[in-house]
C-alpha cells in the first residue's frame, strides 16, 4: 500500500527524501532499522492463525512475506514509478522472470522486442519454452498496427523495454500497449533505464520492472529488483507468483537500496548531464560513427524519446567507424584508467564495456555499423573522465 506519508505534487528529490519513512521511524531515528528475520512470534495461537489469513496485507507472519524494511523500500519504488504496489525481488533478473511465469502458463504465447535484455530472453528461450509457452520476438520500432498483426488468441503477454539493451531503440509504448489492451495482453516493461524519467503507468504499462542493483542501489554493491503494478489484480498474480517461488528481498539489501534512494534524484541529476556532455563530445569526435543516446537530436526515435521521458540517465553506446577492428576497440578500452571494463551500471563509478559480442537478434539485424562500447557515466569530474577518453582513443590506429 502507497504510503501514508506520500507527498504527491512536490519533486521528485523531496518526495525520495520522504517516502517510505512514515510509520518506520524508530525511537526517532530518521532511518527504519534493518528488521533481519525468519520467525515472527505471536502472542496466542489464534492470533497466528488470524495473522495467516490476511499474509499479503503487510502482516508479518514469516520472513519471507517481508517486514518493516521492505515496506518501507517497496513504498520507495511505487513512489518512484508511480505505482500502487510494488513486489521486491532479489536481483533485477527475478523481476524480469517472476511476472513472466506469473502471466503465461502452457499453451500461451508471449511477444518480445529483438532489442530485450538477454537474460530475458533466455528465461523465454528456456524455462518457459520447455512448459509450452511460445515467444516471438518483434522488431523494437514496431508500431501499433504491426503488434495487432502479432497478437494470437493466445497471446498473454507483450513485453517491452525502452529503450532497448545495448541498442537503446526508444520503443512507443502507448501504442504497442493500446494494441495489446485491445486484445486483453498485459503489457510488461523493464523501466531500469528510463527509472522515473519514463513514468509507466501513464503510457499503458500494466507491470513495471526495475533492477534496483542500478541507480537506485547506486554504489555497486547491492542486487535487487521490484515489480511494481497499479492494481490489486496485478498485485496479486505478481505476488502470488513471487511468494509461491520463494522469491525474497533480504532487509540488509533493502536498507542498502533505501539509503541509496534518498540520494539518487541528485546522482541521476548529475550524471545525466555528464553523460549527455560525454555523449556529445563523442559526437564530434573523428573515430565515432554514431552515439546511441535518446536524449541526442541525432538518435532515431529522439521525437518518441522526448515525448514521453522526461529526462536521461548516464547510459548509452558508441559505435565506432567500421575500419576498427575489435582488437583496436579492445585496446581502447584497456587503455583507460578511470573506467572500469565490467558489466551492470547506475553505480557511482564510470564504465565502458565492449557489447558487440552481447548482442542477439533474431528479428533484426543486430549490425550497428560497427564495433560498440556501452558507456556509463558516473560521478567523477566529467573533465577528468574526457581527458582519459582522449588519451584512450590516441591508441587507436591512424
Ligand atoms: C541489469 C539489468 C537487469 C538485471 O538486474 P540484476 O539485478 O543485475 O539481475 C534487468 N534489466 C536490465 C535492463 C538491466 O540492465
């Protein structure tokens, strides 16, 4: 349940400074505490047995249905996507194969976009394709007509994510959510770029999926993940689903991902505009053939991007020209000193990390004119990070 606490209407740094804390605070400390458990002792027997049949509604009656420090980090989350209720998971994946399984069940058949997040795509490729569930995967810029031409009578589920991993197609999501709602799809989005820049529930998206281990978690040091949804009924598929896998959030991770929320409107603040002064300078550099950044006049689907995001966060690709080779890509990335070579992202540290071999597709073509590095900005001086990029691209060949 939203919060009681929620202070709708102010910004987004004022609401993240507030939310989650009514009703947590202890003994006047502003942060809840971290609330570690398995048992939950009652004071009688019938009152256990009353606790039972109300789990879902915040009655702690065994860890794994949550506690204190979850709601807190789960009215963060609504809060930060606009969303009633929110299902914590224990890594980003989990948020992106819970929903999955709780929606499509043996006979359904599910549509992808080309441009999804490969673990995605091996969870359809895998788990669900040996129970009989059947993916299609979509080229990303389909429009409304070419969704309504996709959906079977058996189609459950349409899936989105905008923009797209490691290729950053910018979807139009009100338009492939009004074909599937036509046909009684639900429609699923992994928001983890667009965070709360892409507001899901005004654009059709009936379950929303984060991976928290990024922006909101913040320092590359937690994993965590959350579906959030606007409905009782979507509440209950996705928690059921969740409660009946076992699926939990442990309080310590939560806490991590709750202080790192109280700070993340300012993070975001910043290295948007680092990254989008990264991704500029490397517009104009010789060696680049494109920069794939939404909120860049030059990206494809900047018109669709501005439309319906409000703002960018610090990750994007840069194609180089297609003489280099992977070797001299390689050798680039090796050379600079102050990004790290690893993936996930949203930490405070920048990273720059070769992607051209981590692209599938089936649907389209996965050539993007040349070798790839996935840039991600983060918090240093963005002086300090051009200047090592400029001495990373004098290594490359003449
Ligand atoms: C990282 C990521 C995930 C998965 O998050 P983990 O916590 O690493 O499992 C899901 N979707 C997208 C788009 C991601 O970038």
């Amino acid at each position: 349940m939203a919060d009681k606490n929620t202070t709708h209407g102010q910004g987004f740094a004022t609401r993240m400074s507030h939310a989650g804390r009514a009703g947590t605070r202890v003994h006047g400390f502003v942060n809840p505490a971290v609330h570690r458990g398995s048992t939950v002792l009652h004071p009688n027997a019938e009152s256990r047995r009353a606790f039972q049949k109300d789990k879902w509604n915040r009655v702690m009656t065994y860890g794994t249905a949550g506690g204190p420090t979850q709601y807190a980090l789960e009215d963060v989350v609504a809060e930060i996507e606009g969303g009633t209720r929110c299902v914590l998971v224990g890594t980003g994946l989990a948020a992106v194969t819970v929903p999955l399984m709780a929606y499509l069940k043996t006979g359904d058949h599910c549509l992808m976009p080309d441009s999804a997040y490969g673990p995605a795509r091996n969870v359809c490729n895998g788990l669900l394709k040996d129970w009989g569930v059947e993916t299609t995967y979509y080229d990303p810029l389909i429009d409304e007509a070419g969704i309504r031409a996709l959906i079977r009578p058996n189609t459950k589920v349409v899936y989105t994510e905008s923009p797209g991993s490691h290729t950053f197609e910018v979807q139009d999501v009100p338009a492939i959510a009004r074909a599937a709602h036509a046909a009684g799809c639900v429609v699923m989005m992994d928001n983890t770029w667009g965070i709360h820049h892409f507001m899901p529930f005004q654009h059709g998206v009936d379950v929303s999926i984060q991976a928290l281990t990024k922006y909101v978690g913040g320092h590359s040091d937690v994993l965590l993940g959350s579906i959030t949804v606007n409905s009782e009924k979507d509440y209950e598929v996705v928690r059921g689903a969740a409660s009946q896998m076992g699926h939990f959030a442990a309080p310590d991770d939560c806490w991590l991902a709750l202080r790192g929320a109280r700070t993340m409107p300012i993070r975001l603040k910043q290295q948007e505009k680092s990254g989008l002064e990264v991704a500029r300078w490397f517009e104009n550099r010789p060696e680049v053939l494109s920069v794939l950044h939404p909120a860049l006049p030059s990206h494809p689907q900047h018109a669709l991007w501005k439309r319906d995001f409000s703002g960018a966060c610090s990750l994007f690709g840069v194609v180089f020209k297609p003489h280099y080779t992977e070797a001299d890509i390689f050798n680039f990335v090796d050379a600079l000193k102050l990004f790290g070579i690893g993936a996930s992202w949203g930490g405070f540290e920048s990273l720059a990390l070769p992607t051209t071999g981590f692209i599938t597709r089936t649907a389209t073509s996965p050539d993007l004119g040349g070798f790839t590095v996935r840039i991600h900005i983060g918090l240093e001086d963005v002086g300090d990070l051009i200047a090592d990029l400029t001495q990373g691209l004098a290594t490359l060949p003449k």
